[in-house]
C-alpha cells in the first residue's frame, strides 16, 4: 500500500479530472449521436477502466523515461525514481499492469477500439521522447490527452466522426496550451541542457501568446461543435464559462511573474473539464 501510495503520488493521480471528463463528454455524446440512447452501465465501467490504464501507464512511462533528466533538474529531482522511492522495475511492473487494463478493457467495448489500440499505444509512448527533439512536444501531449473524447466515443459507438474529432481538436489544443504555460517553469533549464519546449525555444513572452493562440482554437472548436451537435444553450453558457477560465488563466502568468503557474496549470483546468462536463450533460438531459 505505501508503494502504491508513491506511484499515485508519482503519476499525479488526481490530475485524471484532465481528461477523464472529457472521454465521459465524448462517451455520452457519441452514443446520443449515433446510438439513439444514454451509454449503458458496462459503458461506464469499461470506459473508465481503460481511461484509468491509459493514463497511468503514460505517466508512468513519461516518469520511466524521463528518470535521469528529472534527476538532474532542482524542480524534478524529488520526484519517486530519481529520489529512489521507487524503483525502475516496479515502475515497469505497475505500467504493464496498466496496459493489461486497457487491453482488457477495449476487448470488452467493441472492435474498432481493439484496431486503434496500437494508435493509442503509440502516442502514449512517444510523446515522452519528444522533447528530446521538437519544441512541439507540447502538440503531441495535446493529441495524446485528445484521445480521451476520442476513446470514449469509440468505446460507446465502435465509430468515429467529425463531431468526435472536432471535440478531439477542442481538447488536445487546451492541453498544448496548458502544458505550455507549465513549461516555462522550467524554460531556462531546458534551454541549457538541450530539451525542447516552446518557452525554451521562443522565450517566455513568446510561448505565453502561443499558449493563447492554442487555447483560442480550443475555443472555436468548442463552439463549432454547438453548430454541428445536438447541443444547446445550456452548453454554450458552458463554453463561454470555460472561455473566461482561459482568460483568466492568462492573467494569472506573465514574463515576469510565472509564481502562479500552478494555480493556473491545475485549478483553473481542472475547473474547465469538470464545467464542460457539468453543462454538457446538463443541455443533453433538458
């Protein structure tokens, strides 16, 4: 228990709110669109277990692979494998343990889940290696987390289509540009030591406009999804709640104050998923 206690901790287990909204968004919208109905209850269970294995596993494997860069960073230093609280072998021991729940589960939802599996797979493992190369490591983080709605979707309906991937767009973008505004924390460093990000290869005043730029297509991408789904008004005041977040979240960092960064990174995110959530499902249900 106290082992698995570490791994939590390691993985930020409560950063889940991220994402795991959205694949429900994706899960109860897909199946009102294509299926007629309201996701049944092995939906539910299925969904999030493979939601849960897919994140833990990425994380994991981004704490794996990462070990000897977060050793050498004073922000990262602490973190379980370079602290020795965990050891690699554990740590790959918990990741094929959550990759056997995500197999399991997709083989329970349907088959178009179980062809895109090695899709998922591939970018929850390769967006690990991109800052080794590319400063838009932070794009690739966002089409990771992007398969969230994605997954659930499929999970519910075994289709895709372009109301999915608009809602793909909508996510993977506010992800790129929160992740960017998470980096510039450690935007000197990377820049010394080589590593790609958009603060270390533009400079801090630059990626926070870029950051903005993300988040204004993840916006308009909310709203043309209002256009093209059965979505109402209750949704839009959703989205125009989540726009001022956004704002707001802007407002908390500057070039010359980044002391807020985690507030803006974790509270006003986690606020964001769990409103579009709320209002999603509340226009859905009237």
């Amino acid at each position: 228990m106290r082992k698995l206690k570490i791994i939590l901790e390691m993985i930020k287990f409560e950063h889940t709110v991220f994402a795991l909204p959205f694949a429900f968004l994706g899960t109860v919208l897909g199946s009102l669109i294509i299926n007629g109905s309201w996701p049944t209850i092995s939906d539910w269970i299925w969904i999030t277990l493979a939601m849960v294995g897919a994140r833990s596993a990425a994380m994991s494997l981004n704490r794996l692979i990462d070990a000897q860069i977060d050793k050498a960073n004073p922000r990262t230093k602490d973190r379980a494998i370079p602290a020795g609280l965990l050891s690699k072998m554990e740590t790959s021991l918990f990741i094929v343990v959550s990759f056997v729940v995500l197999f399991v589960a997709a083989f329970q939802l349907n088959m178009l889940a179980v062809y895109l599996l090695p899709v998922a797979v591939f970018f929850l493992v390769f967006y690990s290696y991109t800052k080794r190369f590319t400063w838009l490591c932070h794009v690739f983080l966002g089409f990771t987390i992007g398969i969230a709605p994605l997954g659930g979707w499929v999970g519910a309906t075994g289709t895709l289509t372009w109301e999915a991937f608009v809602l793909f767009l909508a996510v993977a973008f506010w992800t790129a540009g929160f992740d960017v505004i998470y980096a510039t924390q450690d935007a000197d460093y990377d820049k010394k030591v080589n590593l790609h990000s958009i603060p270390s290869f533009f400079g801090i005043t630059k990626a926070l406009l870029i950051a903005r730029g993300f988040h204004i297509v993840s916006l308009a991408s909310m709203l043309i999804l209002f256009f093209i789904a059965p979505l109402g008004w209750i949704y839009l005041a959703g989205v125009i709640i989540v726009g001022s977040i956004m704002v707001y979240e802007h407002m908390l960092v500057s070039p010359e104050d980044l002391s807020k960064v985690n507030v803006a990174f974790f509270k006003m995110n986690g606020i964001i998923s769990v409103v579009m959530l709320a209002f999603s499902i509340g226009d859905l249900l009237l």
